[in-house]
C-alpha cells in the first residue's frame, strides 16, 4: 500500500507521496486511492511528488490516464515537486505537455484555482 498524505482545501485535495520510490504496484494504488477520492467529492486534485526520488514506467501512464479521466469531469490535476530525476522519467513518456506540472505546491493550487474559474465562466456563458 502507497504511504499518502491527503489535505483537503475547499475546491481541491493535496495528495502528497510519502514514497522515495514509486514501484508499479504503489502506481496502481495510487490511481485507485484517486479515483476513491473522486468518487466520494468531486474535487480537483494536486499530487505532490516532494522527495519521490524515483517512479516505475507504469506512473507516468497511469497518471496520463488519471490525467484525461480528470479533466473529462471538468476537474482538474497538477503534479508538482518533481525530482529531475522524476522529470526525466515524465519527459521520456511525452508528459511535460499533456500533464499540467509545476515546480512548487503553491502554483499548482493557482493552476487548480485558475481552472475552475475559467469552467465557472463557460458555465455562465452558456
């Protein structure tokens, strides 16, 4: 089972990894704690990488998984505190462009923040 750390904010969850090394088996239970978390409150989500050295192959696909499903329920997701060895992995899979991705948690909560202004007013626009 995956060592997380969760902190609820008003439109958002903070999922933080408490994890130096992300192996295939912790990718699956990460992906099912999320969709858990979705399932009981729909709410965005940010996922900390803060001191995960390392993630299996199987992380970055899931997560570009997680990625789509997320936002397909106008929701949205942000990676932050990637190790560069962390990136390295992201980039060889093609993720630094589909997967919204900051340096820090702080602008990840704006990007999250941000976003669901920008689906009230398509709301309102209707």
């Amino acid at each position: 089972m995956i060592k997380v750390k969760i902190d609820t904010k008003e439109i958002f969850h903070v999922i933080s990894i408490e994890e130096t090394n992300l192996t295939a088996n912790m990718a699956e239970d990460l992906i099912e704690l999320v969709a858990k978390k979705q399932e009981e409150e729909n709410k965005s989500l940010v996922i900390n990488f803060l001191g995960v050295e390392s993630v299996d192959d199987s992380i970055a696909v899931s997560l570009q998984q997680l990625h789509e499903k997320t936002y397909a329920h106008k929701m949205s997701l942000v990676i932050c505190g990637l190790s560069p060895a962390v990136k390295n992995k992201f980039q060889e899979h093609d993720l630094l462009d589909i997967i919204n991705i900051t340096p820090t948690a702080s602008e990840a909560w704006d990007i999250v923040q941000m976003e669901e202004i920008e689906r009230e007013l398509d709301l309102d626009a209707d």
